[in-house]
C-alpha cells in the first residue's frame, strides 16, 4: 500500500513538472512571436503600418519584404486656405489676362469638362477632356491620394508631399501691385510646415510640391513691383524643398515634368488604341505650328516661324489669337498635329509650351530652336539622344537667323522620318497622366515618372547626410548653364 502510494505521488509529481513545462514552453512563444502582423490593415490596396514601434518593413501575406520599402509617400494635411479653399472660389481664379475663371475645368478630378462628338480625331471618347495646362497641381493631387504607396505614418515615408496648389494660388495676385498681398500665402505655408513635426526630420529636403505654373512665377528675385511674380520659392524653408512644375527654373531644386494634356486613359488598352491610330494617320502636311504671335517682344522666334509657316503651301498654321480658330478646343488642335509629319515649338512667353506635349501624343515630331524647351527641361521623359525623336535647328541671334525650315525639313530622309515618329509614338505613355480612378497596370505615366524621379533625388539627399556631407550644398544653387547644351 505504501509502495502503491509512493507510486501515485511520484507520477502526480510528474505531470506537475510536465504541467510547467508546457506553461513555460507556451509563455515563450507567446512572448517571442512577432504580433506585428496584427498591426497591419488594408486601406484603398495599399498595406498600411499603422504602430510605429514595429518593424518598419512591413513583410506581406507571403513573408516577403515589402515593394513599397523606399518608396512610400506621406501627404501632408495642410489647412484648406492652401488648397480646396481655392477650388471651392474657383471663379476667383482666372486663366491669365482674358478673365475668365477656371471653375468649368474643375470637373472630373481636375481634368475639365468630357469631349463630346469628335469627328473621329479621337479614340475612345471617354478618356478625352477639356483639360486646362494650370490644373496640373490638382491633377497630380489626385493621382497621390490613389498612390499604390501611400502611408499615414510620416516616419516610415521616403518622401513628404505637400498638395498646396502654388500655381492657382499665384494666378489670384500674379497682376497685384502690392508685394505683400503677393507672398502672403507661401510666407504662411512655409512657416506653417516649419512648425511641424515632419519638417524637423530633414528640414524639408524630405518635401515636394508641384506647380500647374512655370516656376518663375514664383520666383520673384527683387521686392521691386515692376517684377514678376512671387518670392515663394526664395523663402528660406521653400529652399529647402523640391518643385515639380511644368517648366522648371535654373535652380536646382525645381524639376520640370510633362504639361497635361486631354487624354487621361483609365487602361492601359486605351493606349495602345491611340498609338495605333497615330501610327496609321495620314499626314497631308509636312509641317504645322499652332500659337499666337509676339508682336510685343522683338526677341521672340514666332514672328518668324509663323511668317515661313504662311508663306509655305506644306504648312498649316492655327493663329490662336484668333477666336474662330478656337485653340481651347482639343479637336480642333489635335486634328492640325495628327495631319502634320513635324510640330515647330519655338519658345513663347517662356521657354516651353504645352504644344510640345500634344504634338507628340499625336505623332507629330517637335522641332525645337532651344535647347530649354525641352532637352534641358523633361528630362525623366525624353531620350538623351534628342535626335532619335525631335529636330533641332539652333537660334542664336533672331534677327540675324534666316534659316528656310522648310528645306531643312525636306531635306530629312523618309526612314530618319519613320524611326523619329516611331520613338515619338513609344514615348506617349511617359507624356501622359492617367485617370486616378482606374490607373494603368502595366505603363508607367508621366505621374509615376515624376514620383520615381522625387524618391531617387530625396534618396541622394540622404546618401550624403549619411556619408557626412552637407545637403545643403548644391541643393538650392543656382545652375546658369542649366539650360544650355554643357548644362545637359
């Protein structure tokens, strides 16, 4: 019986151990699993790391790292003064000195009004509209919001993006006299973003903005009210920020991307439809400009292009000072630029034109006379080798220049003339932005373009904060050959 007892009380002593063991065994793995995972939560597609203290790589469903590591992008919620404010009083905002207000272009997401009937010089009706070349900040705006790498966690971003609609902003006050009343907004921004926790990471070289506007618009470099512009983008904390603007400055922290042009496809089917039908077109003409002249400004090229487009049966020409010829119109354009074999873009009140891009999204080689209009400008988007898609014909002195373009043209062989449209042609996707509601799957845009281009110069930012160096340096400098052939 003692035996028996002795027995019983060794195999209760048993499972007791056995008991704790597994309590143990259980309490560590409770303890070492990775919980992160509970942290993570699906929002518009996008994987979102929603707890700061966890890894920050967020690992997938299938334990890989994540894409998106380096490329996340943090929008910055600014007040709405800065941006919807000025949607919402859209008839306060005006195209320029004609007056009238910008609010018909508002619709669908920024790109304007839908085209209706166009007489078969467009596919695709659906993917066309009045699209207005100022409402590139709006646009871009919404291309973000549906951004495949978004986070709301500004610490895990590569890149801070600010949606304040510059270039609207500055169209409100670009013909005030009063200095103050013109930098008032950017002076407010800048100190705002200042203020907040996410400037004081890098002190805005994080930061990036877009402008619907050329960036000397905001450029203003004396307080004399016979200037142009706004000192916005001299602002001490502005320096310390990248632009992207349909034209840049000679200041290295200021990028030119594409113009926006009318087509915004939803599929990437939708392009190809539309490079076909360029590909086939028939082009009675072999040469087009379309634009207003300068008659004020001695020094500008058009004068003379359109003088030689007149006087040439081999060229059709579009006065946009004309109202009959209605420019706004994207029919009307596109229907000159598909019907022509080259586009001549010479420089207008600043060194480029929207004309380049809807050239070229119709097949229309562009012939440049300035190596700002495009070479030294766009270029995430166009070949190095600019002869492989355009035509340059060097302007030094206009009023010395008497170059026949005609005969320049003519004298083009017929294969350099298919190889050049044909690049023109492949280029297309890289020119464009597609509709934020259903973006492309497999081509990159004009949009993809820019935010690739923004990480990679925020990346060599941190290479040298990193290695040691000032970032500062060369940042915000001045570049005066930026614009020049040894500049590219």
């Amino acid at each position: 019986m003692e035996k028996q007892t002795m027995i019983a009380r060794s195999c209760h002593d048993h499972q007791l151990w056995f008991a704790i063991l597994i309590s143990f065994l259980l309490c560590s793995i409770l303890l070492c699993f990775d919980y992160s995972a509970s942290f993570y939560g699906p929002k518009d597609g996008v994987t979102f790391l929603l707890n700061k203290q966890v890894n920050p790589f967020v690992i997938k469903n299938n334990g890989t790292k994540d894409s998106c590591s380096g490329r996340y992008v943090f929008i910055q919620e600014i007040p709405s003064r800065f941006n919807y404010y000025l949607l919402e009083n859209c008839q306060s905002l005006t195209r320029g000195t004609d007056k009238h207000n910008m609010c018909p272009y508002m619709k669908n997401l920024g790109f304007g009004p839908e085209i209706g009937d166009s007489q078969g010089v467009l596919t695709n009706k659906s993917s066309w509209y009045a699209t207005n070349q100022f409402l590139l900040e709006v646009i871009f705006h919404n291309r973000v919001k549906n951004y495949e790498c978004l986070t709301n966690d500004s610490s895990l971003a590569s890149a801070i993006f600010v949606p304040f609609y510059a270039g609207l902003d500055v169209s409100r006050v670009l013909w005030v006299s009063n200095l103050t009343v013109r930098d008032s907004s950017g002076r407010d921004l800048v100190q705002w973003l200042a203020n907040r926790p996410e400037w004081k990471k890098m002190w805005g070289r994080d930061h990036f903005l877009v402008s619907g506007r050329i960036s000397w618009d905001l450029r203003r470099q004396y307080d004399s009210e016979s200037y142009w512009g706004s000192k916005f983008r001299f602002l001490p904390e502005s320096l310390n920020m990248s632009m992207l603007a349909i034209e840049a400055s000679s200041w290295n922290n200021d990028y030119a991307i594409p113009y926006p042009t009318s087509f915004h496809p939803s599929k990437d089917s939708e392009v190809f439809q539309w490079q076909s039908k360029i590909r086939h077109q028939k082009r009675p003409y072999l040469f087009a400009f379309t634009g207003a002249p300068r008659p004020e400004n001695e020094k500008s090229l058009r004068g003379n292009v359109i003088e030689q487009c007149r006087a040439s049966s081999a060229c059709k020409f579009i006065d946009c000072s004309n109202v009959g010829e209605n420019c706004d119109n994207p029919i009307n354009v596109m229907k000159v630029f598909e019907s022509s074999v080259f586009c001549l873009q010479p420089p207008g009140d600043s060194y480029t034109r929207r004309s380049i891009f809807d050239s070229m999204l119709a097949g229309c080689i562009p012939v440049f006379f300035h190596p700002g209009t495009a070479y030294s400008q766009y270029q995430w988007y166009l070949p190095k080798n600019r002869t492989k898609y355009s035509v340059y014909i060097p302007v030094k002195d206009v009023k010395e220049w008497n170059v026949n373009v005609e005969k320049v043209l003519v004298g083009i062989p017929k294969d350099e003339v298919f190889a050049m449209r044909e690049e023109v042609i492949k280029l297309i996707p890289k020119l464009i932005y597609a509709d934020p509601r259903s973006p492309l799957e497999k081509l990159e845009d004009a949009f993809d373009l820019a935010v690739k281009g923004i990480l990679e110069r925020i990346e060599k930012v941190r290479e040298a904060i990193r290695n040691g160096r000032d970032p500062s340096i060369g940042f915000a400098d001045e570049d005066n050959y930026k614009f020049t052939f040894s500049g590219n």
